[in-house]
C-alpha cells in the first residue's frame, strides 16, 4: 500500500499451493489479485474503485459474507471444480454533517467454472447507505441494496433485493 496526501494506492495477492503425497489428485492452487485506489476528493467527499480478478480450485468460507459475496465469489461455491471470477467496483462516501454520511457503491462480477456441466454466472449490484452516529460508539445504519445475476450457457436469472436497518 502507498499513501499520498489525498490518495491511496493498496495491491493484495493471496495465493496458495497444496500437495498431498498420498492423494495427488486433491493438488492444487488458489490465486487472488485485487487492487485498490481511494482518493479524498475534499474534507466530506471521498471516491473509491478497486478489480480484483482471481482463481480457485478449493472452496472454502473466510469470515462473514454478505449477499454479493455468496453470489459472485468462487470461494464460496459447494462443487469443488476450478472457478475464474472478476470483479469491478466503484463508490463515494459523502459526509454531510459530523454524524451524518451517506454512501453507495455499485459492482460488476464474472464467474467461470472449469467445468462444463456447471455454469458460471454475470451480475452488478449497487448499494446506497446512510450512517448516523449516536454517540461515539454507537450509530444507526440504514442500507438498501439491488444484485442481479444472469446464468451463460444456462437458463435463468436472479434478482435480489435488500434493506438493512443496524443499531
């Protein structure tokens, strides 16, 4: 990660090799690539974008999830079978007041599996949010979000719509 004075550059790659003496047919890697720019635009605005593009072969859940995540992440598939994904996204958070910020982001993601018989999928989704501090350590969250995804080579699409209320 590199900071300027009102940007900041951070690029993450995770990325793992496994090989089993006795069962060599569960060898394999996992690679992720993401990179991401932030800009304070003034003292209330601030921009923010990041792509991450990735491969895995073994799925496995790290952390909470949200909506999105379970959606356009391989990592969180239930076929072990090589996947491919691409995610870009965008956003601003806007402090209209000391307590008070809003924000929204929106995403567009690709899934491609190794395999044939399994499908892959495309789909964006946007979000909007408001935050409002109480005290220091304690605020009310209020977020609405839309994801859609549609299947290539399959049949069918998702729509999912939510709204979150956090004390």
């Amino acid at each position: 990660r590199h900071r300027w004075r009102h940007t900041t550059l951070g690029l993450d790659y995770t990325g793992d090799f496994r090989h089993y003496s006795s069962h060599s047919s569960y060898d394999g890697s996992d690679h992720m690539l993401k990179l991401a720019l932030t800009n304070q635009v003034s003292r209330r605005l601030e921009l923010f974008t990041n792509i991450s593009a990735g491969t895995f072969s073994r799925y496995y859940v790290n952390g909470p999830a949200t909506s999105v995540d379970l959606i356009s992440a391989p990592g969180y598939g239930v076929f072990d079978n090589r996947a491919s994904f691409l995610e870009v996204g965008a956003g601003a958070s806007y402090r209209a007041t000391s307590r008070l910020t809003f924000s929204g982001t929106g995403t567009g993601f690709a899934v491609r599996r190794q395999s044939r018989a399994l499908v892959g999928l495309n789909g964006y989704s946007g979000q909007g949010s408001a935050a409002y501090a109480l005290t220091k350590r304690r605020s009310v969250d209020l977020s609405s979000a839309y994801s859609h995804c549609d299947y290539p080579l399959g049949f069918g699409d998702t729509n999912l719509k939510t709204a979150t209320l956090v004390l």
